[in-house]
C-alpha cells in the first residue's frame, strides 16, 4: 500500500468520527428531554407598591 492510500483512509476515519462527533452534540441539545430545565427569569426585586 503506498503511503497516499494510508493517508485516504485515516482522513475518512477522521471525518466519520467527526460527523459522529457532530450528530451526537445536535441530538443532546436539541432532542433532548428537557427535564431539570427551567424556562424562566428570576428577579430578586420587590413588587411594586400600589
């Protein structure tokens, strides 16, 4: 096998893990369940006086 050959296949290996890489961070953050996530804004102001 030349050394051309060698040089192809760890370039597809690497581009196979990063796609792998890259589907994995899509699928966590956004097929996720959201528990423990809450979706709002606490303010530690006091309510207006009326």
């Amino acid at each position: 096998m030349k050394m051309k050959h060698i040089i192809w296949i760890i370039t597809g290996i690497v581009a196979v893990i990063s796609m792998a890489a890259g589907i994995a961070v899509l699928v966590d953050r956004y097929l996720r369940p959201a528990s423990g996530k809450q979706n709002y804004i606490e303010c530690d102001c006091e309510p207006e006086a009326e």
